[in-house]
C-alpha cells in the first residue's frame, strides 16, 4: 500500500523491502522492478481535492517475497476499525528530519498518538481540512510526520499482538510538518477493505 499522491503515470518505480538505510547496500534487502499495470490507484482520488480522501494506491509483487527478520508482514485492520484517542501508534518513513530540513538517510521511527476524529476536526485543529475515512496521528508540536514520509505506514499493535497498519502517511500543515494542533494526516486503511479486496480479487 502506499499513498495516492506518491504515484504518477509517467514513472517507472520499484519497492526496496527490508531497507533501513537508503545510501548503503544492506544484507537482506530486496529491489523489485514494478510494472506499470501493477500499480492501482483509487478511482475516486482527485490531487486537486485531496481533502475529499481517497489517497490510498497498492503496488502487485511479480512473485512473492520469502519473509526474513528484515521483511515481515503488516495486517490489514478490520472493516471500520476506529482507534480510540491517544492510543499509540508509529510512523515511520525517510522524510524530512524537520521543516524544510534534509532527507533522512537512516529509516526513522517515531510515536505518534491517535487524536480522534472528535478533536481532530475541531475548527483550531484540522476543522473541515479532515474527513472520518482519514486517521490524525500527533499533534503536539513536536513530533510528527514530514516531507517525504507520505505513503508510508501507521504501525498500531492490536490488543492480540499483531502489528496493523491504519494509516498511509497523506498530508502535513503548510505551517510546517510539526505545527502544534496539526496532526499529520493518514488516510484511514480500515475505511478501504472492500476496494483493496476487489483489487486484489480482480488482479
């Protein structure tokens, strides 16, 4: 899975797994050209209104990958998952370290709370800047998502152990990627399970 807005018609792309840094060969790590027509972009999404939602695209594998102790599985939540305020979740990504700051060369982590829909749609907050299929992950003014990171992953452990992803990395504040009251902005994974089943299904 990745973000909408990271996918454009006249590239060629290729997805690197088991990477934690981009300028040095690492033992483990796998390169995987992608073909054009295995990359599927939501129907619905428009980049002139990304408020609208729907930045979400999943990219096929020829063949499948052997899982490692560098390349493990992310799951798909269930339909309509919701977290609750403040439970913690990771973004993780090769972004900006910092507003208008250099790429990350080393894979960044950091913890991000969920802000709920509730406060995250206050008028001092995102107001009608977010939707309910989108998650807001931050927001303290100091931690956050940037530049770069989008299309990656919200990592949240569920109560069973298992790791799911409930957020592709979308959009930060134009007032900087760490704007207090500004969460960075996932689109909700859980708000698409029928349309990545039917892709799935079809391809």
């Amino acid at each position: 899975m990745t973000a909408a807005h990271c996918i454009s018609k006249d590239k060629t792309y290729r997805v690197v797994l088991g990477k934690h840094n981009l300028k040095v060969s690492e033992l483990g790590s796998v390169s995987v050209e992608i073909a054009p027509g295995n990359i599927f972009v939501h129907e619905k999404w428009n980049p002139i209104l990304v408020a609208l939602g729907y930045d979400i695209a999943l990219i096929k594998l020829a063949s499948p990958m052997t899982l490692s102790n560098a390349i493990e599985l992310g799951c798909i939540p269930a339909p309509e998952t919701v977290l609750p305020n403040n439970y913690p979740c990771y973004i993780t990504g090769w972004g900006r370290l910092y507003t208008n700051g250099p790429i990350a060369d080393n894979l960044q982590q950091a913890l991000l709370p969920v802000v709920d829909y509730a406060t995250c749609s206050k008028l001092d907050w995102w107001g009608f800047g977010v939707r309910k299929t989108m998650v807001c992950a931050g927001g303290d003014g100091i931690v956050a998502g940037c530049n770069g990171d989008s299309g990656g992953p919200l990592n949240c452990q569920a109560a069973d152990g298992i790791w799911e992803v409930h957020g592709i990395a979308s959009f930060v504040s134009s007032l900087g990627c760490n704007a207090k009251k500004k969460p960075t902005v996932f689109t909700r994974v859980s708000a698409y399970n029928d349309w990545i089943a039917q892709i799935m299904a079809n391809n």
